[in-house]
C-alpha cells in the first residue's frame, strides 16, 4: 500500500509545476537572505549582540495568534 503511494505521488509531480513555484521560492529567498545579512552583520561585524531581529519573530507570531483569536470570536 505504501509503495503505491509513493509511486502515485512521483507520477503527480509536474515540471511546470514547479517552474511556476519558482517565482515565490526566488522572492521568499531574498526576504530570508536580508534577514540572514542583518543577523550577521550585528553579530560579527559590529560585535554586538542584537536580538530584535530574533525577537520580532515571536512578537510577530504572538500578535498573529492574539489578532486570529480576536477575529473568530
């Protein structure tokens, strides 16, 4: 049984698909890389640890959960 579905997944993949992802993975790419350059630019060149850059991911995240529950009630 699990033969099969791996075989019927490989057979759905398509190509032209994954060309037409590319555009989205190209840019979601360059968000994380400014990322990446902002990390590494106060870690190593400035000598500094600066966290905002961190931080901002789970003060983002739990303003997305707070705004999703205010929004379903």
């Amino acid at each position: 049984m699990g033969i099969v579905l791996i075989s019927a997944y490989f057979a759905s993949l398509s190509p032209l698909a994954l060309f037409r992802a590319l555009p989205g993975s190209i840019a979601q790419g360059l968000i994380w890389g400014l990322l990446a350059l902002g990390v590494y630019i106060t870690y190593k060149l400035l000598d500094f640890a600066d966290l905002s850059v961190d931080g901002s991911f789970a003060t983002g995240g739990a303003v997305a959960v707070s705004y999703t529950h205010l929004r379903a009630h």
